[in-house]
C-alpha cells in the first residue's frame, strides 16, 4: 500500500498552486448580491473546460470553484474557512462523486481522502499526522466499513 503516498503529495501541490494566476481573463463577470464588487467570475480554460469562480461571502475573495468538462460538473473546490486555501475538493466521474479530498483543520494539508466507486463510498485514506503518507485505510462495501487497513505503527 505504499502507492497511497501519491495521491496525497498530487493533492498537496494542487491545494498549493490553488490561488496563483492561472487562469485567463473571464469571458463574464456577475456581482449576484449588487453590493458593486464582482462576486462570480466565468473562465473558458480550454474549448472543452469552463470553471466558475464564486466569492460567497462578499469578502473579495474566490472562495468556491466549479469545473466542467463538456458541460459536465466535475470539480468543486471550496474555502471553507476564507483564508485563501482549498480544504475541501470534491471530484465527479460521469456526473457521479468519485473522490473527496479534506483538510478539516484548515492546516493546508488535507487528512482524508475519500473515494467512491460508482457513487459510493469505497475507501477512506487517513492522514492524521498530515505528513502527505497515509497512516490508514478504511475500505468499505456496500455502504458499510468492511476493514481498515494500518500502514504504519503507533509510536
Ligand atoms: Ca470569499
Ligand atoms: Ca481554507
Ligand atoms: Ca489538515
């Protein structure tokens, strides 16, 4: 199970570019509460992929972004906390959730990986020292904890 390292140390570089311009100028821009600044930003990153960039707390700052491929929701990236870094992405496959990435204590460093197959929660990779390697493994089966697998040692 070394292979769960990956996916963390991927997940931990997009949460850090997340934020640097990237992306071009908007093709549309909406200010959805009329207090006079642009809440809600449309960017045509390829001529399949359009993301929508929302500020839901009138703070200036992008906290809530959606991807589509194709007219088709794949991505949600949110700032829970407003503090200018990604805590919570969430992944779709074929219109269905696939993988949810979490940084619940807003420390930059996400502690669980959930995914999905086929809509349903199939394994839960647990980071809980938040050092990018995964300490365990839960997996699941037809909705239910079948077994969790531990990676490494309690000290
Ligand atoms: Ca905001
Ligand atoms: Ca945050
Ligand atoms: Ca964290």
């Amino acid at each position: 199970m070394r292979l769960a390292r990956l996916p963390l140390v991927c997940v931990s570089l997009i949460i850090a570019l997340l934020g640097c311009a990237r992306r071009p100028t908007p093709i549309a821009t909406y200010d959805r509460n009329h207090d006079g600044r642009i809440d809600e930003w449309v960017y045509r990153i390829s001529a399949s992929e359009t993301e929508y960039a929302f500020d839901t707390n009138a703070d200036g700052k992008v906290d809530l972004i959606k991807m589509y491929v194709n007219g088709a929701l794949v991505k949600i990236e949110q700032d829970r906390n407003h503090d200018g870094r990604v805590d919570l992405v969430q992944e779709y496959y074929h219109g269905k959730l696939s993988r949810v990435v979490r940084d619940d204590n807003y420390d930059g460093k996400p502690e669980t990986i959930e995914t999905y197959r086929d809509g349903k929660l199939a394994m839960v990779e647990h980071d809980s020292a938040g050092d990018g390697a995964a300490d365990s493994v839960d997996y699941y089966e037809n909705g239910r904890l079948a077994r969790t697998e531990r990676l490494r040692p309690k000290p």
